[in-house]
C-alpha cells in the first residue's frame, strides 16, 4: 500500500514487487520482496532472507524502461525492480523526486528557493515529460517526474523566448529547454523568472554604481548586460564599454585589500587576458556580494613562470583570503606550446572552462581542494558521491594545482613562486603544491583547507571521488566543459 509522509525521516512508500541484483562478477540473485522508499534510502526486504538497504546516493543513475526500474550503483552493480504493477508510476515518481532532492544539496544548490511547486512539462535533448520547475537565487531547476534534475544558472541564459503559452530557453553552451503546459501556473513561471533576472541584473548594475557613482544607468545596464551575475569579463570587453570602469573595478580590489597581489600576478601575464566578475552572495543581503578574478601566468620560454591559471573571490565580509591556482594544460604537454599565441589561446580557452564549472558548482571551493586521500575522512567522506554526478567538479580537481593563503604580502609572493616553480617541474599531474610550515598538524591541514571558503556561511551538502584526468585538447572551443572517466 502506498503511503505519503511528510516528516522527512519516514517512509514515503511500501510495494511488492520482484527484484534482480547484477554483480559486476556476473554474480545475479533474484526474488520477490517488499520495496520501501523514505527520503534517503531504498530498502528491499526478501520474505525469507536478509534485506538490503540503499542510500539514495549509493545510486549513480537512474533507468526507466519497459516498466522496470534498473538502480546503477556505486561503484558497481546493478539492481531491477519490476512487476510493479499499477503502482509502477508512482514507485518511479517518488523515488525521482526522492533522489532529486539529495541531488539538490549535491549539486551545490543549497541557497533559496524563490519559487516552487510550478508544475508542466519538459522537451529537451536530455529529457522529457512532465516536471516541476524551481526558481533559486541563481538558477533555474527542472525536476522531472523521470530522470535526473537540470539546473540552469541564470547568468548562463542566452536567450528567452515566450510563445503560445511555451518558455524556450537558450544557454551559452547551446542546449535548449522548452517549459509548456503550466495552465494557469505559466504566467507565475515566466514572471518569476523575470524578476530573478531582473533582479541580478540590478544587482550587478548596483555594484557597478557602488563602484563607479558616476555611472549613468544606460551605462550601469550595459555593463551589467556583459557582466552576468558569476562571470568573469575580460578586460578588453570591459574597456570598449567604459575604461573607467575598469579602473574603478582595480580601486575596489585595493579597497578589499588584493591589489597587491592581483599586480604581483597580472605582471606574470603575457596574454593579457585577465577577467573579473561579480557573484552574489548565497545568502544575499546578509553576506554581500563578491568580487573574483582570473590571471593566466604564462611566460613562453620560461622555467619557472607558466601553465596556470590564478583565481581569486573576496569581499568586504570575507575573513580569511587565498589565491587558487589552476593548470592551463597537462604538465607535459606545457613545454609543446612554443608562441605567446597558442599560450594565449589555450589559457582563454581554460579561462572559459574554469569560469563555466565555478557557476555550474555555484563557487563552492572546499570540494575543489579536498585531497583524494582525506575523503575517507568522516568529515569527508559525504564528498564521495556528488563528483560522479559533477563533470565540472571532476573537471576543476584535475586542473587544480594548489592554494597560497594570504598572509603577508612578502610571505605570499614566495608561497606563489613556490607554487610555480613547483608545477612546472612535476611531471605528475595528480600532484598538488601544499604549503606544510614546521610544526604543522594534520588537524592545521585540514583547516587549512576550509580557511578562506568564501560561502561557508551557507555550505551545501556535497560528495566527491578522486580526480580524473581530462583531455583539453577535447575540449570545446565554446567553452563547454567536458571529462574524461
């Protein structure tokens, strides 16, 4: 009998059913039991042999087909549920939204919900049929009633489009989504939508006026328009609107204490492709807004200056600081690119990678720098799963080289040329530079590692699994992120 519950630590559902389980050693054991689902796990309870428990993240993917239910497991097996019956939809309902909503968390999303509960229907290459939309702070997210949740960030939004009752959304990356059959619910959805938009573009338009007071608004909303919220804009495209206002973007680093050390690194430049951008803060008025930027340091020739990228978010309510580092390329496959323009090129094309996966990871970094080995670490063993699920987080801790905290400026330049010297030597590329000082715990580690994560006033539940190794020659001009497993 099927049974809804609202407490969260219950049972949403209790079937019968048959069920087969598929070891990856070609092992197979079938039978019929009770199925129970609550909001974390699913449980198979055999009349007459011991039940299986499963969390809702041992699940890696999701199949629906021919009225059976196929649960892919990490790491590895497979388990069928069919012979539902009458009860098949409801069984594939509740257990989507149910592994949805741990995805939610898992995908870094854990800020506000704007709007929830605008029900309709999806088409789109990677899915279709019927859905809930959410409107967040930052994005946009379909949860289907089959199939695993989109989030769509709303700086990424190329274009919109409202006709015959239908929203068709284009992003920078290409995909395109078409929201249909909201009844009377598609005017909330798309004026929802409006506002959020608005909303962050006035936001941006509002730091550029902090910044800049004499902005006029025709100028505030130009810039704003190449400055979506959580992307980082070159300095070129930032000059042809306003070269005032890049100046007035360096005082407000001076301001917040980092223009030291962004001219330390912008010196290390020779593409002169440095970007900065704005990003709201996940708990909005109550932790401000940030301002971050790329470097590429790249010295063509040089044997102690190259291949990495230097990414920096800080704000007036930050705490503690540090500058991320980033490969261009493989280590070995550095020493190839032999003109200032095929360094230029590559670096831009990362740039938009690095700056596609920080949204798409909604500017977490804790889960970036995590090293493989602590993740059996009870405080971080959760991070094991939601990689799997994360191309761009796979992707961010492949390139990932290290951090330097900021903590004098001659302490910090050192630990920076220590960083460089570091990378371009090793030949590795699952090394990491760490800075160990004498005298060093592994409890100063790991704090460390957490020191200077800007949103953790609000973290998410995530997971993570060792780094995996990319191929950036594969990787799109566009800047649409992709992962080798």
């Amino acid at each position: 009998m099927l049974q809804n519950k609202k407490d969260t630590n219950e049972r949403l559902l209790e079937v019968q059913a048959k069920y087969t389980i598929e070891e990856l050693t070609g092992q197979k054991v079938e039978g019929e039991a009770k199925i129970s689902l609550t909001t974390n796990a699913l449980s198979i309870s055999p009349k007459f042999n011991d039940p299986i428990l499963l969390s809702l993240r041992d699940i890696t993917k999701i199949e629906f087909k021919d009225y059976k239910i196929a649960l892919f497991l990490f790491p590895n097996g497979i388990i069928v549920i069919s012979e539902l019956g009458y009860q098949y939809e409801n069984v594939a309902k509740h257990l989507t939204k149910a592994r949805n909503e741990i995805i939610l968390k898992d995908l870094l999303m854990s800020e506000s919900i704007k709007k929830s509960g605008l029900l309709g229907e999806i088409v789109s290459p990677e899915i279709s049929g019927n859905c809930e939309v959410r409107l967040y702070s930052t994005a946009l997210v379909i949860l289907p009633d089959q199939g695993e949740l989109i989030r769509i960030p709303y700086g990424t939004m190329k274009k919109i489009e409202e006709k015959d009752f239908a929203l068709l959304i284009q992003t920078d990356d290409g995909a395109e989504y078409k929201l249909l059959k909201f009844g009377e619910k598609f005017k909330i959805l798309t004026n929802s939508l409006a506002k959020e938009l608005n909303d962050l573009s006035l936001m941006v338009q509002g730091s550029v006026k902090d910044m800049m007071p004499s902005a006029s608004p025709v100028l505030a909303q130009q810039l704003a328009a190449i400055m979506k919220e959580g992307k980082a804009t070159t300095k070129q495209e930032i000059e042809k609107v306003s070269p005032e206002f890049w100046q007035a973007l360096l005082a407000q680093l001076k301001a917040l204490g980092v223009k030291e050390n962004y001219d330390f690194l912008d010196a290390l430049d020779q593409t002169q492709s440095v970007s900065i951008g704005v990003k709201r803060g996940l708990m909005g008025g109550l932790t401000g807004d940030y301002l971050w930027f790329l470097i590429p340091i790249c010295v063509v020739g040089s044997q102690k200056i190259g291949n990495v990228i230097a990414m920096e978010a800080t704000s007036p309510n930050q705490k503690g600081k540090a500058t991320y580092f980033f490969k261009i390329t493989d280590r070995k496959d550095y020493a190839k690119l032999k003109t200032p323009e095929e360094v230029e090129n590559q670096a831009k094309q990362v740039m938009k990678i690095i700056n596609a996966c920080m949204v798409k990871i909604n500017f977490r970094r804790e889960p970036i720098i995590v090293p493989t080995e602590k993740l059996n670490n009870p405080k971080y063993e959760k991070y094991k799963f939601a990689i799997t699920k994360i191309p761009e987080l796979q992707i961010l801790r492949s390139l990932y080289v290290g951090k330097v905290i900021h903590t004098s400026l001659e302490q910090w330049k050192q630990d920076v040329e220590e960083l460089l010297a570091f990378n371009l030597a090793s030949q590795d590329n699952s090394m990491r530079w760490v800075k160990v000082r004498e005298g060093m715990t592994d409890e100063d580690i790991e704090k460390e590692i957490e020191a200077d994560e800007v949103f953790a006033e609000n973290q998410a539940e995530i997971s993570l699994s060792p780094e995996t190794n990319i191929d950036l020659d594969k990787i799109k001009q566009d800047g649409q992120p992709s992962a080798n497993n």
